[in-house]
C-alpha cells in the first residue's frame, strides 16, 4: 500500500503515518481497537503516533505510538469541573495542533473527545492533512450547530449509531455508520460462574454490579450517594455482594471508598475481569456513560445515575433537547432503565430502584429483553465496528475525496 503526500502530491513508498487522538478511557479502547484492525489490513506496514492510554500504547508501541502526554489530563467532565484545568487543557491543544503540524501524518482521527477533538481539528485546517472524527457529536440532543461548524474541517466522520447521517451530510460532510465499539467487546460472553467460584460467591447469592464512573469528578460525587445505597440495599438483602470493575485511573479512589461500604466489596481492573462480573452480575447500579452500553450489550439490569456540578447542570439543562440521559434509553425512545439525575440521584431512590430488580417479579427480565433491542442497535451481532471503522481509513487514504 502507498500512502499520499501530507502536501496532496505524488504517493510516496512509505507506511501510512496515521495520527490517534483520544481523550478518554472509551477512546482509548476504541482507538487500540483501530489500531490493531489497521496493523492487521495492512500487513503491519503502517505507523502511529499521538494520544492514547494504556491500551493505545500497548498496541500501537511497535508501530511508532508514544503518548504526546498522559492521556489523563484530558479526562475531565462537567461544565465547571473543568474551569481549573483549562489553563493546561488550552496548551496541551496549542502542543497538539503543533505536534501533528510537524510530524505531518497522512491522516488525524481524533476520537470522541469532542470539546478537545474539535479545537485541534480548527487549528489543523489548511494543515494538508486529512481529518476524521470517530463518534460523531450528539447534535441530535444538544448544539446542533455543531454540524455546520465540524463540516468546516473535517473530511469524514464515522458515526456509531445508524440515525445519525443526516444531521451531518446536509452540511455536505461525508459520514460512514461504523457501529458502537462496545458492540463488539463481547461483554455477553463472561463466565459467570467462574467468577462466582474464583471469589466464593454462591451460585443463588445475589450479586450487584457498581459501577461509579471513570472520571475522578464523577466518582467524587457519586462514590458517597452509591455507599449510602448501598447500606440500604444491604440491610433488606443481608446476603448481597457487590462488584466493582474499575479503571486504573481511579481504581485507588475506588477502593478506599468501597473499604468503607457495608460488605465485602470485589473490586477489579480489566476488561476480561468486567466480562466475567457482568456474567455473574444479577443487577448494576451505573454512572451514566460508556459502562450503561456494556451492561446492556451484557444484558444485565442497571439503575442509571448520574450527579454533577449544579452550575454545570442548569446549564445543560437548558440547552439538552432530549427527554433522557442516557443513550440506552435515547436509542428506544422510553426508559428502557430507570435514571436518577442530579437531584433525583438520591440514596434511597437508588436503594429502591435497585431492590426493585431483585424483589419485584419480572422487573428484571422484562428490563433484560429491552436490552438485548438495544443491544441489537449499537450493531451487536453485526460486522465489527472496528473492521468497519478500519476499512472506511484505508479507503480515504487509497482514494482520497476532498481536501484537508
């Protein structure tokens, strides 16, 4: 394979040089799964660099990936959560935008990210490069302006979700449905009862999955809430056990706060460890986020939760046009699982949702069978969303539409 010059001119006889943004844990993992879709198509004849985390680097170190810088500091939610931070966010954008300039890569994909992702992306126009945005931004549900502005310089966007095409193509900027990455991680194939044995959990002994977020800000807010719960649930179910599959970033604050909850707590790290705690899993309490996309794929039953800065709040409120939080229920258009945001994120509303789908009868099958439609839509069962993201790479680089 050839790859085109960063200036537009003749193909030269080196690997494609393809840059990798991400900001977040999920975009790490997407982009490791990228990467290694595009070793594999191309016969490992292609070189890397950018920003990623753990999975990134493992896949790509051979292959030229170094993290610019820790991944980490861009891993901040919220409106005014970040307000601290943006004096280094700001030169972490001004060294990136610089940093693809002079390695001038045949193709930038930015990844999710999006109030990262798009700053560089400006700042990269008329680079000669070629830009693609994987994860399209939620236009549908708040700033649909984003459209006309991504259009202005990206070349192509690969989205996760079928419905998506037209906010972005009246605008004239090619996009390619891919499917949600989550999709194909095979969180339905766990082995439960492995899991159960390997920590002394009994085969009939109820088992809740807790699931606080990956971000230090959500974790902040919702360890507390989730702990008071979690005493609840506990005093009318003395038999249950939890199970907390974390991230590194902040697996030591997760630990810490879990020592101080009513019962023995599990706590684990890594995705083979978080297949086998879904399969064991009878129930989950989970931060809205990429984790509620991994329990429906898993088809377990979940309470969605989700608190942040009040200011924060107002505002997003104000600007949201959707009548849910959380994608599992956005996909389907009604609660396909309770959610408790902000206010309603209340420990013995939390207590009660989650008794609910151990005690009531069908309460939690009937959660299950929504699920697994939900399921379906993210592309469950369908070609790999990283094969599909892949092939769509490769296609730009070979033949080229439109300019950077």
């Amino acid at each position: 394979m050839t790859s085109q010059s960063p200036s537009g001119g003749a193909p030269d006889s080196g690997p494609p040089h393809i840059c990798l943004l991400a900001g977040e844990h999920s975009g790490d993992h997407m982009g490791a799964g990228l990467m290694a879709e595009l070793i594999e198509r191309t016969g490992g004849r292609v070189r890397f660099s950018g920003i990623g985390g753990g999975e990134m680097a493992a896949t790509g170190g051979a292959f030229g990936f170094e993290s610019f810088f820790p991944m980490e500091e861009l891993s901040i939610g919220g409106i005014f959560e970040i307000a601290p931070h943006i004096p280094r966010v700001l030169r972490r954008i001004e060294e990136t935008a610089r940093r693809v300039r002079a390695l001038k890569p045949d193709i930038v994909i930015t990844i999710d990210s999006p109030a990262f992702a798009f700053r560089v992306g400006k700042k990269l126009k008329g680079a000669g490069v070629k830009q693609v945005h994987y994860v399209a931004p939620t236009v549908w549900a708040w700033r649909p302006r984003r459209a006309r502005m991504i259009a202005d310089f990206l070349d192509h966007l690969l989205m996760i979700f079928p419905f998506e095409a037209p906010y972005f193509e009246k605008w004239g900027l090619a996009a390619t449905f891919v499917g949600h990455p989550v999709a194909e991680m095979g969180f339905d194939q766990g082995d439960g009862a492995a899991f159960r044995a390997a920590h002394g959990i009994g085969a009939d002994q109820p088992l809740l999955c807790v699931m606080p977020g990956s971000r230090h800000s959500e974790v902040d807010r919702l360890l507390p809430v989730f702990g008071e719960a979690l005493a609840t649930a506990k005093a009318a179910m003395p038999d249950l056990a939890l199970v907390v599959p974390t991230v590194a970033t902040v697996a030591e604050k997760v630990r810490a706060a879990a020592a101080t909850w009513p019962a023995p707590v599990i706590v684990t790290e890594g995705i083979d460890a978080k297949r086998d705690a879904f399969a064991a899993a009878n129930a989950a309490l989970v931060a809205s986020g990429t984790a509620t996309y991994e329990l429906a794929c898993a088809g377990v039953p979940m309470v969605i939760a989700y608190r942040m800065a009040p200011l924060s709040f107002v505002i997003i409120r104000m600007m949201i046009k959707i009548k849910y939080a959380s994608v599992v229920n956005i996909v389907l258009g009604r609660q396909v699982a309770p959610e408790f945001i902000q206010g309603a994120c209340r420990p013995e509303a939390l207590a009660d949702a989650v008794l609910k789908l151990f005690k009531t009868p069908g309460a939690s099958e009937a959660q299950q069978r929504d699920l697994a439609e939900v399921a379906r839509a993210f592309g469950q069962g369908d070609e790999p969303s990283s094969r599909r993201a892949g092939a769509a790479i490769l296609d730009l680089l070979e033949n080229p539409r439109g300019g950077a």
